[in-house]
C-alpha cells in the first residue's frame, strides 16, 4: 500500500525524466522490478488533474487581449505586465525550478543555504524572482513557508499554477517518504540546489562575457581604450573558474 500511494503521488510528476528517477529510487528501496512500477504508474498517470501536470508558462505582453492556455482551452491567460513584457521568458528556467522545489521542501535547510549562494536578481526570469522573493518574505516573517498557503493566498492565476508546478510533486513525495519511514541521501537537496546554483551562475558569467566582448569590438570600431573591458573579461574567466571549484561543504549541527 506505501509503494501504490507513491506512484499514484509520482504520476502526479509532469517531467517524464523526474518520473524516471522517482521510479528508479522507489524501486531499489524496496527491491521491486521497474517495469511492475511503470505498469502501476500508467493507471494513475491518465487520473491525473491537468492543472498538475500541465507546463507553466508565462504569457509575455502583447497587443492581444489574452491567449489560452495550450494544455487547458477554458483558462485564458492575461498578458504578465510584471513579467518584464516582450523579452521575458515565456517557460521558467530549468535552474530556477530546482531552487524554488528544494526551497519548497525544505524551506528551514535550504533558504540559507541557497541564498547564501545566490542572489534573486541572478535569477533569470521575472516569475522566478518573483516567487523567490515571496518564498523569502513569508520564510523571514513567519519561519516557515507553506506552499499550500502561498498557493491559497495568490492571486495570479499564473503565479498559482507556477508554485504548483515547483511544490506539488516534490512536497507530496516528501510526505509519502515521511510516513513510510524512508529518506533520500541526506545531501540530496544540497547536492540538488547546488548544482541549479552552479548552472544559474555559469549562464550569467557566460552571457556577461558574450556581451563585454561585443562591448569591446565597438570600442575598437570607435577608437575607445578597451582596456576597462579586457580587465572585466579577466574578472568574469577568474570568477567562472572559481565557480567550477565550488564544492558542496555541510557543517556537522
């Protein structure tokens, strides 16, 4: 009965490959054959709610009116003025979803732990600062965050169906291996949000770079010293190259 109630809480996963990993996990802890798991994961996976499964998007500012949500034709989706309008990503970055589902599990273990690495505006899309920045709030104001309550409270539909998409699998797994008396390693989170950290920072060292370069060739065309910029080139490789070296290091409570 422990192992159905986690694959119907797996058929709940949207990402087919953290579904993979679910199954892979379930089935060693409790010497089961994977195919038996996908066998019983294919009859709850067509029960699932569309608004868990589907992808969250953000509809970037337009001329339209609205437009209707791919996965749910009955949901029109208002244009995101907070969403930085047209260049705003359309999809939350994959990096992003990993730090907003570590905070969401663990909120007590991983909010120092990952803003003492990362700061909100490394984040790359306007959704995820924004909900990152709520995560904070509510952790400084009332120690804890609850993504049911955070979820209960919103009034974005968007943002509602952002906070489910980055809470409800992990926050339901995590309930299903609290009942069942099995934990994952105990770095897994750290190890997890670590990695999105490193990821995070390394598009942004890397976009810097892309674009101090292209700030160097038109000082050349305009005969402008480019020596400030071959300076910054030097500091951004300096602070890519510490950023490999980052290593996951947990002090003994």
């Amino acid at each position: 009965e422990a192992v159905r109630g986690l694959v119907q809480t797996i058929a709940k996963v949207a990402d087919p490959l953290k579904q993979s990993f679910f199954i892979r996990e379930v089935a060693e802890k409790f010497k089961l054959y994977e195919s038996s798991l996908y066998t019983e994961l294919e009859k709850y996976a067509k029960k699932v709610p569309d608004k868990f499964r589907a992808p969250v998007t953000v509809q970037p500012a337009s001329g339209a009116e609205h437009q209707e949500h791919p996965e749910d034709p009955g949901h029109p989706l208002e244009p995101d003025e907070r969403s930085g309008g047209p260049d705003a990503p359309v999809e939350l970055e994959t990096e992003e979803k990993e730090i907003l589902n570590a905070l969401f599990e663990d909120p007590e273990e991983m909010v120092p732990f990952i803003f003492g690495h990362i700061q909100i505006e490394e984040f790359i899309s306007a959704p995820g600062k924004e909900l990152a920045l709520k995560i904070i709030e509510d952790f400084e104001q009332e120690g804890r965050v609850d993504a049911r309550a955070m979820h209960a409270a919103m009034a974005d539909e968007r943002m509602k169906a952002l906070i489910a998409s980055c809470s409800f699998d992990r926050y339901q797994l995590a309930e299903k291996w609290d009942t069942i008396g099995h934990k994952s390693s105990d770095t897994r989170l750290y190890d997890q949000a670590l990695g999105a950290i490193k990821s995070l920072k390394r598009r942004n060292i890397e976009a810097a770079i892309v674009s101090n370069r292209q700030k160097m060739r038109d000082a050349q065309l305009q005969g402008i010293d480019v020596l400030p910029m071959m300076q910054e080139e030097k500091r951004l490789y300096i602070e890519r190259a510490v950023l490999e070296q980052m290593k996951l290091v947990i002090e003994k409570k």
